[in-house]
C-alpha cells in the first residue's frame, strides 16, 4: 500500500501490481492490434531479393512476442485475482447473481444515457463496467488467445505444443483455418471498440463523476469528490 493517502476522501483501491499489469497489457494490445492488421493487410512488396527485406518477418515476430506477453499478463492477472485484494478480483468474478449488481448496472447506463443527474460512488469498478470488461476484456482474452495460438501452431506443424493444444481442435471445429482467421480478425475489432469505449467513459466518469478514475490506476488512490454518502 501506498504510504500516505493523497486526501482524507481517499481510498486505495489498486495494487502495484494490478497497476504495472494494466499498463504492460495496454501496450500489448496496441501492438497486437496493429501488426495483427498488417498480417491481415500486408504492406505492398517492395523489390530486390526477399532476403534484403524482412519487415514481415519483424511485424509477425513483434505479434507472436506481444502474445506470449498478453497471455502471460492474463494468467498472473488471473494470480492476482485470487491473491490481491478485494478489487482485484472484480473482472474475473463480477457478482451477476447479485439484484443490487443489476441494479447498479441499470443505474449506470441511464447515467451514461444522461438520463439521471448523479452517479452513484464506487470504490473499484462501477457495476456496468464491471460487466463489460468481464465479458468483453476476460473471455474476449481468451478467445484470442486461444484462435490466435491454434493459427500459430497451424504454421509450426504438427509435432508443436501449440498445435497439439490449440490447433488439433480449434480448426476443426470453426470449420476450417480460414474461418478461424476471420473470427481472429473479428474480435479484434470488437476489441477495439471496446478499448475506445473504455478510455471515452474513463475520461468522462473523471471529469463528471464523484469519484477520481485516471488518477486512480496511476496512483492506485481512489479520491472522492464530495461527503455525500
């Protein structure tokens, strides 16, 4: 924990290394997303002999690197779900079971519809982005992970772990490798979105909600703007 609170109306929410994680893995979306669309949409060949230029090979090694990385970052932030506090274990184990959760998530987006005056106060996450980041962030991770390792153990051949794993199943029952690429290719859209989506509300809960929000995952205190319960 950090040693001295910013004000009295904080509170510390996230851990060192949650925080070191979320930004190790901002960097490795951003780097899968835009060599995964060069993969998909390569740049135009250039001349001379294909040995003089391995720019492909560069884009394909920084995807592969960024994905061991990703995945890597996923399987501690599941450690850290168990072994953190509190708060930490929100993305992986939201409360869907729970009435006040829905409660909160119908609140939420009526606040982002601009349909109430006042948000509520949240220590971690609020309800709805709880939700979204769960199902979009969590399983969309793994079905990433997973279709993208299936697609590398297809081109490492059939005596690789990862075609043992992944690919022995994966293609087979998407049909074929094809159609795994464009599901690969899919979700990564959608993930985009998501990630737009989330630093837009980010942005926006900290400047008009009760409660700090981009200082709080560079500090770990979460800062509250008012007394009101």
């Amino acid at each position: 924990m950090s040693a001295h609170a910013p004000s009295p109306n904080a509170v510390y929410v996230y851990e060192v290394p949650l925080r070191i994680w979320h930004g190790v893995n901002a960097l490795c979306l951003i780097v899968l997303a835009v060599t995964g669309y060069l993969i998909a949409s390569p740049l135009p060949s250039v001349g001379g002999e294909a040995s003089e230029h391995f720019l492909m090979g560069y884009i394909r090694f920084a995807h592969f690197a960024a994905a061991y990385l990703f995945t890597i970052g996923l399987l501690f932030r599941l450690y850290w779900a168990i072994a953190g506090n509190e708060h930490a274990k929100e993305l992986f184990f939201p409360p869907l079971l729970s009435k006040n959760f829905w409660c909160g998530v119908w609140h939420e987006i009526r606040w982002y519809a601009f349909l109430v005056k006042e948000p509520n106060k949240y220590l971690g996450h609020n309800p709805l982005a709880m939700l979204f980041m769960h199902f979009m962030f969590v399983w969309g991770s793994v079905f990433m992970i997973v279709t993208g390792f299936a697609l590398y153990g297809e081109g490492s051949g059939q005596n690789s772990w990862q075609y043992a794993v992944f690919s022995s199943w994966v293609l087979p029952l998407f049909g074929g490798s094809q159609s795994v690429h464009s599901w690969h290719h899919l979700v990564m859209w959608l993930i985009i979105c998501f990630v737009i989506a989330h630093v837009y509300v980010a942005v926006r809960e900290d400047k008009l909600s009760r409660q700090s929000v981009l200082s709080t995952i560079v500090t770990g205190w979460r800062v509250f703007k008012d007394d009101k319960p």
